[in-house]
C-alpha cells in the first residue's frame, strides 16, 4: 500500500531509507541486538529497545463470521544504536513476508518476540514490512478476583480492540510500551454494512463490491496500547466542537438513550476539564459504546474512548457521566502525558478518580473535600487503602487503591500547598510533559518547585505505605456536607470498579 507521504513528512519529518548495502560492518563501532525489552520493573520484556517506531501504516482486513484477520504493517523507525537485530512484539498471528527497507529479512520468533537480524546503524531511518494473517487472541485484564477480556476481543458483529497494559501486539507488530509513541494511520476493511472505527481524524470509507474500507489517521504520537479498529453496527455521529471532530459510536442493538445522554455530553465535559488542566490535546474527541456482554471496563483509547454498556445503566445522567469524565481525564493523564514505566501508574488513574471528583463538585453532588473525607473515615480494612498506589505491584497494577488512594494523594497535596500552588502544578505537569512522559519522581520535584515546601514525607506517606496516613487537614473526621450527600458521595465509592 502506497504510504501517506504528506502524514508522514509532517509527523516524522522526511524519512530517508539507508539501503542495507550502505552499512558497512566497521561503521560507527560495533553492532549489536537491540534489546527485547525496556525494562520496565514490572513488566520487563515489554517493549524493545535500540530504536524509536514514528509512524504506523496499518492495514487490515476482517471478516467477523470467520475472525480470520489479514493485515499490512508498514512501520517506519530509526535506530538509536547501531544494530545487528532489533525485534517487535507480535502475538500468535502468522507472518507471511517480512521486509526491511523493501528486501526480505530474516526472523525467528519466541513467544511475543518477533527478532528480526538486519544491520542498520546508529540514526539510520528504517522501513519494516509485515504481512500476516490469523485469529487475533484475546487477551486478560490483570484485575485481582476478575477476568476481563481485552485486546482484540471477538464480538457477535465484529471486535472491540482495547484493553492494557499490552493489547497491540495481539493484532499488529509493534514496539508494544508506553515509551514509544508514534503517530498511525489505519485502513480497516470490514463486510459491507459494518463500520471500523479507529482513532484521530475520519478520512472517509468506500465500499466496493462486498467490502468497506474505513480510514483514519492519528497524527499526535500515541501509546500502542490505546490505538483501536473496533468493528461492528453502530449509530454514529459527527459533530464540530473548536473546530475538532467530534465521532460518537453507538452499537445499535443498546436501547434508545441508554448511553447517547452521557457519552452525549463529551464536549461539555471536555471543555470543564480543559477549564482545570489546560488545553484539549489532540485533534480530535469522542466516543465508542459496544452491547458485548462480556466487556466490563472502560478505557482512554486515544481521541475515542470505549465504555461497556453496563456502566449506563442505572437511569440517573448525571451519575453515568463520572465514567466519561474519567475517561475524558485520561486524554491528558494518561494518554498526553504517558506513564514513563509501569509503577506510575497512579498519575494516570489518580487524576482521572480526581477529575470524577471535580465533576462531582459541577453537578453539586459532593466536593473534592467531602468525597475525602467521606473515604478517608472508612477504616484501614476499606479496599482502597492497599496496596501502596505509588509501588501495587504487576498483579495489583488495576487495584482500587491506585485509582482511589491515588486521587486521595492529589487532594492530599492540594490541601498542603493551597489552591493556587495545586492547580499551577497541575497545568505545569500537563504543559511541560505534552506528548510526552512523566514519572512519580518527576512529579514530587515539581510539586516542591511551584510550591516551595519539602515534600517528601507526604507522598511517601500517601503513594508508599499500606497505613492511614495523617489526614493533611489536622482532622479525621467526615465532614457535614458529605454527611448530608451520603448517595451521591458513596456512589464514586461504591460504584463496580472496572478497569477504566
């Protein structure tokens, strides 16, 4: 397939491809394998290293009756050391050819590790073809007493592709870790009358003959784990906001308005929290909600998160739009500003449980402060308390504890350095890590920066033991106006905690 070249020069800039004979073996020192993972503490063989994907040019093709999936990875990269072998992460499906730089290459696979023998060197820009074919696998969800289906997981009309924190590799190759971001664009081929929806910007579908192609392209570098092409029905809907599209997906088969009210309101939410963070980052926003009995989570997928239908059920509005907002939150924490390994991962959930709270407070329905305190008079036997949200552990990485207990820490904070302090470190940890990364150190030293206090002993108390901390106003007990609100205030407790 002929690659988007205008894309690809304003997301990469103009990649220059070093032909293999170019290479000499006495270039620049000594070659050697990149590695198969970054090593992450927790999940160390995630990911590869000695080279930084750009760009994705995904093509795939999938027939729900069969779930045989055909796809055309193209993967453009530049190597960042000189390299004798590099690999991707690439789960179950069969290669049928495999190029670099437009000639066959050799491989050998081992579990999710594809390894690839190519000398490239050190700054080299490099260009990997993969075709393939195969039933995606679908994945868990390490949520503690729960199995949660994710990755590319089979619907009755097609797939919904979403899940952490390794989904990517199920379906296309990839440098499968947070670190690595890279900018994609898809063409998803489904059976005429189905849609494929996928992030960033809608470039149109044709259908010929039996079959419609969906295109999409996500310009600002994304997370693997968040890119989707979830297929099936769907009722959608396309609306300007800022003069950003706006796509809501709804499957058809939910009844009427059990979800469009809520998912509905993704703007405003949008704009209220861009009011507390800063600016919308990406170019474009919205929604997907699929009727799979089997999906019981939410989660950020860049520019279109993806809601199980259980969590819009209960017929109160206002109370189904916590889930957006958190999943909106995401778009900054989480996805803009990406984890830089896995044991941060409370900055991601943290700000998103904090931003349920701030909407909660919008809608009246109880104060960061009053959600607080409400928690923080619950005894040490509560679920949130631990393990330690700052260090959960690969097992316990979706724990109550690093979405409640997290916010907690943030409140926490705000009431230690004031509002004014808090909401400067917030913005400055948006607008400084934009598109990047950030980790747990990074975000202690500029929350001492702004504010001028040592801060150390609170986090540590607060992210990294499994005790009650001090309560940071001096008191411990459960303050009267989240007594008079004890439903609202409880249901951000009680609610059924999927992943999100």
């Amino acid at each position: 397939m002929k690659p988007l070249r205008s894309l690809l020069a304003a997301a990469v800039g103009v990649l220059v491809l070093v032909p293999v004979s170019a290479v000499p073996a006495s270039a620049g020192g000594s070659f050697r394998p990149g590695a198969p993972g970054v090593g992450d503490p927790y999940f160390p063989g995630y990911g590869n290293g000695g080279y930084d994907v750009k760009h994705y040019d995904l093509n795939v093709r999938y027939q729900p009756s069969t779930d045989l999936l055909t796809g055309h990875a193209v993967i453009y990269a530049r190597a960042t050391q000189n390299l004798s072998s590099f690999n991707l992460d690439f789960l179950g499906l069969t290669i049928d050819k495999l190029a670099v730089n437009g000639r066959a290459a050799s491989y050998t696979r081992s579990g999710q590790e594809l390894s690839i023998k190519r000398k490239i060197r050190k700054g080299s820009a490099f260009r990997v073809d993969v075709r393939y074919h195969g039933v995606p696998q679908t994945l868990q969800i390490p949520v503690p007493g729960i199995v949660l289906e994710a990755g590319f997981i089979h619907t009755d009309d097609g797939a919904v592709v979403a899940g952490q924190p390794e989904v990517a590799a199920s379906w296309f190759p990839v440098n499968d870790h947070p670190k690595d971001k890279a900018s994609y664009s898809f063409a998803v081929t489904v059976p005429a009358g189905l849609a494929a929806i996928s992030n960033g910007v809608p470039k149109g579908h044709k259908t010929r003959g039996n079959w419609t192609t969906w295109k999409w392209e996500q310009r600002t570098p994304m997370i693997s784990y968040l890119a989707t092409a979830t297929i099936g029905e769907f009722r959608i809907s396309t609306t300007k906001h800022n003069g950003k599209p706006t796509i809501i997906a709804i499957d058809p088969d939910l009844p009427p308005d059990l979800a469009d009210d809520a998912v509905g309101r993704t703007n405003e939410i949008t704009d209220f929290l861009a009011s507390k963070f800063g600016p919308y980052p990406f170019e474009a926003n919205g929604a997907i909600v699929d009727d799979y009995d089997n999906l019981f989570f939410a989660l950020e997928n860049q520019t279109r998160s993806i809601y199980s239908k259980f969590f819009f059920d209960s017929g109160a509005t206002t109370g189904e739009t916590y889930v957006v907002a958190h999943e909106l939150a995401h778009q900054w924490f989480g996805d803009s500003v990406a984890v830089e390994q896995w044991d941060d991962i409370w900055l991601n959930e943290g700000f998103a449980t904090y931003a349920e709270w701030l909407w909660s407070e919008k809608l009246g329905e109880g104060t960061p402060q009053e959600i607080f305190d409400f928690l923080y008079a619950q005894p040490l036997t509560a679920p949130y308390w631990a393990p330690p949200p700052g260090d959960p552990g690969p097992v316990d990485l979706f724990d109550d504890s690093v979405y409640t207990r997290g916010a907690m820490t943030l409140q926490a904070l705000r009431v230690t350095v004031g509002d004014a302090d808090f909401w400067k470190i917030v913005r400055q940890w948006y607008a400084r890590n934009r598109n990047g990364h950030g980790s747990t150190a990074e975000f202690v030293r500029l929350a001492e920066r702004v504010s001028g206090e040592q801060l150390d002993a609170l986090f540590q108390a607060w992210l990294f033991t499994d005790t009650k901390p001090a309560h940071p106003g001096g008191a411990a007990t459960l303050s009267a106006a989240a007594a008079d609100k004890p439903n609202a205030v409880k249901s951000l407790d009680q609610r059924l905690r999927m992943k999100r």
